[in-house]
C-alpha cells in the first residue's frame, strides 16, 4: 500500500484541493490545511489503513510536510 498516496487522497477530500494540488514536500501551512481538514484525513485513514490513533502517536514526529506526515502514519501502521 502506498501510504503517501493515501495520505494526499485524505488530505484532498479532507480539504477539496485536488490532489494534483497537494505536492509531497509542500508544507501543510503553505496549502492552506489547518488542524481541522488534518483530523479529518486521519478518521478517513483510520478506515482505510485499518488503524486507530492515539493521542501521543503524532505528537513528537515531524509533520510539517505531507511527506512528513504520511513518513509518520507509515510508522504508525508497519507498527500495528
């Protein structure tokens, strides 16, 4: 499974900017996705990665960058 590519499909329905529009290295800040459309894209990849995070499972990996983000989940769900 292709976790980036999960991640920038979440993030894209999560804030309706087309995927095309969310590049791996672009900061979450820079594309304009706040707190709310990032919870969002972690109940939908809850779903689709058949994972449940917990409070402190993000909290100390960086996730500045979608790239980031999706290296951070990727973790999350090799370890489960």
């Amino acid at each position: 499974m292709n976790i980036l590519a999960e991640v920038v499909k979440a993030l894209s329905e999560a804030s309706d900017l087309p995927v095309a529009e969310l590049p791996a290295d672009a900061s979450l800040e820079s594309l304009g996705l706040s707190s709310i459309h990032v919870m969002s894209a972690y109940v939908s990849l809850e779903r689709v990665l058949d994972i449940s995070f917990t409070g402190g499972d993000l909290r100390y990996a960086p996730t500045d960058t979608v790239r980031e983000l999706a290296a951070a989940i990727g973790g999350i769900h090799a370890a489960r």
